[in-house]
DNA sequence: CGGCAGTATTAAAACGTGTCAACAGGTTCG
DNA sequence: CGAACCTGTTGACACGTTTTAATACTGCCG
C-alpha cells in the first residue's frame, strides 16, 4: 500500500494495470489503480459501451448479457467515475442546497424534504451555508457552478439575485425557497407579512402597548417582510409605528439574541418582544432569566419558525409555525421538473400560509 | 433560452459552438453552451496550456498575459469545469463527513470545524446523511467513492468498518470520527466510558438508587460505551449492575426521548435517567413534564453532548460536554495530512476527555 | 556574432465515461 | 425465400481539463 498517488507522480507510463487488478482476485494486495469501464468489459467478455449500457439503460441489453457484466463488476469491485461521466453528460447527477445557517433546526428540516425527494430520483445533494454572507453565498454558488449540478435550491442572502441569474444563463434551474420572487423564476415560501402580522396582532391582543421587534440584518428578505407585517398590525390596531422598535443583530442565532437581549435592558424593557426567529427568541429568553426579568409576566415574547425546541424551552415559547418540511420537498418537485423539462417548464410562485402557536411565553 | 438541452438531443453534430459564444458579447443572448478553456484562450489569443497555468499556478505565467486572460475569463464569464479537472487529476478537491444526524447540533457543530479547516485549503466538504441506518451510509460511501473524494471522515453507523476498508483500497483516506478504532486508521474521539462513568457518579452521589439509561441501539458504538462506564459507575459504587435498566429506542432524538418516557412511566419510574445524548434529554424532559412528573425533585435527568439548548430548556439539562468543534478540527487536519502524504503518515488515535456539566435537571 | 541560460508559451497526449451510427444475427411477414 | 424489421452489441469519438516535453523568445556574456 506504498505512494497512494502522491500529487505528482511523474513516471508511471509503464505500470501494468490490467495485470495488477486481475492478478489481485485474493484482495488486500490491490494497490491503489482504479478499476474501470474497460477492465469490466474485458472480465465481462463485452466490449465497453454495453457496460456503459448496463449501468445506465438496463433495459437495452439482454439479461444474460447484464448478469455476467454485474457479476464482472462485483468481483472487480467497480465504482464508476462520477467525474468522467459528469464530464461527459454535461451534467451531474447533483442538485445544490444553499441555505443561510445549517446550524438552524429551520433549514435541517427543509433539507430533509429536499433529500427525501431527491434520493427516490438517485440524486445527491450538495449542501452549502451561506452563513447569511453574500460573499460566501457566490463563492458556493461558483463551486456547484464548477460541479455543473443540475439545478440550485437557495434561500438568497441578500436581494441581489444577479448571481442566480447567471446560473440559469448556463442552463443551471434555480428554485427559490423561502423566499418569493418576481416572475421569471419558481419560488416556495410562506407569506412572511402576514406571519409577521398574526405575531403582533397577538401581542396587542394580550395588551401590549410596547413592542420590540428583534431581527437580523433587514437586507434578509424575511426580516424586512416580517417587520412589515408587524407594521400592519399597528396600523390596523390604529397605532403609530414607533412603538414597535427594531433590535438589529448581526447574526440570527442565540447569541444574537443574547445581544439583543442586552440592548434593551440598557434602554428600557418593552411589553412585548417578537423575535424574527426562535434561535433569537431562544437567546433573548435566557439572557432575560439571568436578568431576573419573568416570562410572560413582565415581558410577553413570540419568535418564528416554531423549531423543535421551542416547545421544550424553559418557558415554551409562542411561535408562528411553518410547513417546513413542506417548503423543501415542494421547492425540489418543482427543480427537478424544471430540469426534467425546461422547455415546457411554467415557472411558478407557490406560497403557504404560517400559523400561529400560541404558548407559556406569551399567554 | 429554447431547449436548456433536453435529456436526448439527438441530433446536434453540427452546431458552430465558438460562433455562438463569441457572438454573443452583448450577453442574455448566450444561450445555453458552456465557454471553455478553449474558448478563454482563443480570445486571449494564447493556447489552452497557457490559461490552465493561469487557473492553477498564477507564478508560472508572465503578468501582463495572465492579466489578460483573465480579463477573457471574466468578459466571457468562464467557469471551470470542475468535472474535467477532477478526471484529470484522478482525485477531487472535496473530502466527504458521513454523520448519524444532521438534525443533531453536535454533529453540526462538528461540521463546523471541518469545514472551518477544509476551506482554509479551498476544498469542499460533501456532508451525508447516514441517519444511523448502515445501509443508507454504504450508499453515500458509494457516492463519495464516485466522486473520487480524496479522504472520508465518518462517525460509522455500527461497528463493521469493511466498507471503509474498501474506501482505503481505493486510495481513500479515512478519519474516524467520534469513534476509535483499532490500530491502523486514524480516530478522532471522546473517552465514552469516561463520560458514562462521570454521569451516573454523579447520580449516584446525588443519591440516586434505582436508574434508567435511555439509549438508542446498543450497536452504535458511542452508546454501548457509554453504557459500560455507567456500569462501571456503579460497580464502583458497589451496586449491582440490576440498579441500572436500560430502555432502548430506535432513533436518538426527540421523539425517542417521549418513547422512554412512555415506557418508563408505565413500568415504574427511576430515581434518575441518564440519556445517552441530549435530544433523547429534552424528549423525556418534555414527555415527564406533560406527565406531571417534577424535574429534579421526582427525578434526576442527565444528558450528553451539552448542545446549546440543554442551557435554555425548561429546566436547564446537566449534561456531559464534549469539545465538539475541536473533534470536527483535528479530525479534519489528520485526514488532510494523510492525503498530503500517504507514505510518511502515522496513523494516531486522539482521544479527548469529556466533562460534567451540572445545571438544574440534577440539582 | 554565436551560444547560453533563463523564462514564457505551446502542442499533444492522456483521464474514464456516454453516445450514436453501424452492424450482426435472428425473426416475422409477404 | 428474400425483404423488412427488431434486438443486442460494437467501436470510435467527444467531453474539458492538466501535464509534460519541447519550442520560441529574451537578454547577456564571451
């Protein structure tokens, strides 16, 4: 097991690897030298195209023929070069996933309805995070780009989906999620306003007369689209937008909400607090209890997204739930259709609504 | 923007490829042929060796012509066909991190630290899915196999490693994650029994007399070891092993910590539980409570991974911390190691220790 | 002015697969 | 009995890049 391939190997012209992988039948004693197309067609007795055949249109060649070539196969132990076929179709067998933090249980259970539906196609998934930075987001938009996948699903960092625009220019789909769009593009998401609107409808309703709103960088789609919810529900409660008051953080994680949390114990505690996701609302809760301040008694709070863990918090938290699952299993249907059939392909803007849970946090 | 390229074209033998993309300088009109090496050189009026070397070894090409090959590559929006390079090269620039649970943030958090290290040397990092299920973890084994990876890391789903085997032969390299391992592949873990030892002593010296150990299949090895330092806990404690009941679920998280605790409730509930990890924590947290069941006062609770929302649950989990984003780092410069040099590389088995972290659950 | 040591560039040969036109052998039909 | 057809199989080429050995160019010294 000497050299694996070291970057440079510089001479070997004469290496003999038919004979190595023939004469390696009792194993261990391989070597590194791939096995390919060629040497299954030669064991086979078959020259390569029906290989080629048997792997990707079993259909087309007789069963016996297709036995002895699977046979041939297990006993040399193939694994087809994924590189060379991608190179050759054009296109891999690969679509990519961009989301904005992996570390968000909302984008785990998204990717788990893209992956359920992309695996029934024998597809894989390229999962990327943009950590909601427009600079890495284009950096893994070149890397699948260079992957030549077939189609992109992407929640966008920012609202400059130029990016995207060249994708779809080089025959790559593009499927928004989370995140409705224009006209010339099929998008799944949920209508933001309105979950904003049903969050702070609800924290007037119980009586509050002060509000924060806790969001990350409003360049992000969702942020702004729920702060304007939350600004229709003043209007339509006859208030005047000042009393809600915008805690801008970095990063849309607990600690971000920590952050917020310290913000407005320095200038002065609200009534209420809506946060823009639950790993905020999750962070604002606990830097709240180390303060001494109590849930829902003195500070009513409401977050988004309705996680997993939402429910378990020390003080389970309100939320407004989303078909998450959903959101990613539809969004794929509709890549894969695309690519499928990009000619009769009608893009569509498909969008759900959100619901709201009411829990301790604000009860 | 007819026809992205249907699935089989048929008949396209003489399309003139370089007049369509030289002609379509204004852009939009591009259509959907990709540019080239080829086409980069011609309009840089130099040969396709040339722009490669600018691609790959910038120093090896005099400044005023890389300057204007990549003025080429931008006017005419190239991207690298990465499939081609990969071919060429025998070897991808992307290593794969097989783990048991996206929807786990302690794997997340390791897939932090990988991928912190991994693009310091621009390569890309292919994350799956094995959800615990060997069979669902030998397909994405063959994926990554296909894509001709350079290195594996990989948390195994149980305990026969022969498809690694498999992967080394191949001139894969292997890092084992979360697991050690015999002697001659490289393992990055945390002492299990220690941590499983450090839980129950500590229940035990809180005086607990009956306990329970909610656990997912014994097969996974974390689990099984972490169930030997419990029992070693107690034999050290001079308790017969009887003390300790297991309850076995399928799958480790949330919803399998309600499934204990359905059963426990059934059967007569412990002094104390000790999950084998956190989401299992919060699920029986969360079924105990619905049950009326007072933590810590009717019964001691203990997880392990000491993920961010044990913190912040309704009543904060003691559980056993792990330096989780160092196991996803170290793990990752080993394997890279190895590939740099296969030969002179010495196979090292790390292994950190945990640490008890006590909060309210078992107060 | 010839030759020399660099440096910059090129041409051509791989890499392993998929595709397609062509063909062999067999069957059915007129 | 030959023609038309169908099924399986074949060979050769193309995919876009990297790499290596060879070549062209540039000053520079003898």
């Amino acid at each position: 097991m000497r050299e694996h391939r070291a970057n440079p190997p510089s001479e070997r012209s004469d290496r003999p690897r038919h004979e190595a992988v023939r004469g390696a039948s009792e194993k261990g004693e391989r070597g590194v030298s791939t096995v390919g197309i060629k040497d299954v067609a030669q064991r086979a007795g078959v020259s390569p195209g029906t290989v080629s055949n048997v792997l990707n249109r079993p259909e087309r060649v007789a069963a016996t023929t297709r036995a002895r070539v699977q046979q041939a196969i297990r006993e040399l132990g193939f694994v087809r070069n994924g590189s060379a076929a991608t190179l050759r179709a054009g296109q891999s067998r690969a679509i990519g996933l961009v989301v904005l933090d992996v570390g968000n249980p909302f984008f785990v259970e998204v990717a788990r309805g893209v992956e359920d539906v992309v695996s029934d196609r024998d597809h894989a998934v390229i999962l990327c995070n943009s950590g909601e930075s427009p600079g890495r987001e284009a950096r893994n938009l070149r890397v699948l780009a260079e992957q030549r996948v077939r189609g992109v699903l992407i929640t966008p960092a920012d609202e400059d989906l130029s990016h995207l625009e060249d994708l779809r220019e080089r025959g790559i789909a593009v499927v928004l999620v989370d995140h409705s769009a224009a006209g010339d593009v099929c998008s799944v998401s949920v209508d933001d306003v309105a979950g904003g609107d049903l969050a702070v409808t609800h924290l007037l309703d119980r009586g509050a007369e002060r509000l924060a709103y806790v969001t990350g960088p409003l360049g992000i789609r969702q942020c702004a689209e729920r702060r304007k919810g939350a600004r229709r529900a003043l209007r339509t409660a006859g208030l005047p937008a000042r009393v809600l008051e915008d805690v801008v953080v970095p990063e849309m994680n607990a600690g971000g909400g920590a952050l917020a949390a310290e913000k407005l114990l320095a200038g002065g505690l609200p009534d209420a607090i809506f946060c823009a996701n639950d790993l905020l609302a999750l962070g604002v809760l606990r830097a709240l209890a180390q303060a001494g301040v109590r849930v829902p008694d003195d500070v009513a709070l409401i977050g988004y997204d309705d996680i997993e863990f939402s429910s378990a918090a020390a003080v389970p938290l309100s939320s407004i739930r989303q078909p998450t699952y959903q959101l990613g299993k539809i969004a794929t249907e509709l890549l894969l259709e695309e690519c499928d059939d990009p000619s009769g392909h009608a893009h569509q803007q498909i969008m759900f609504h959100p619901e709201l849970v009411i829990r301790e946090s604000s009860r």
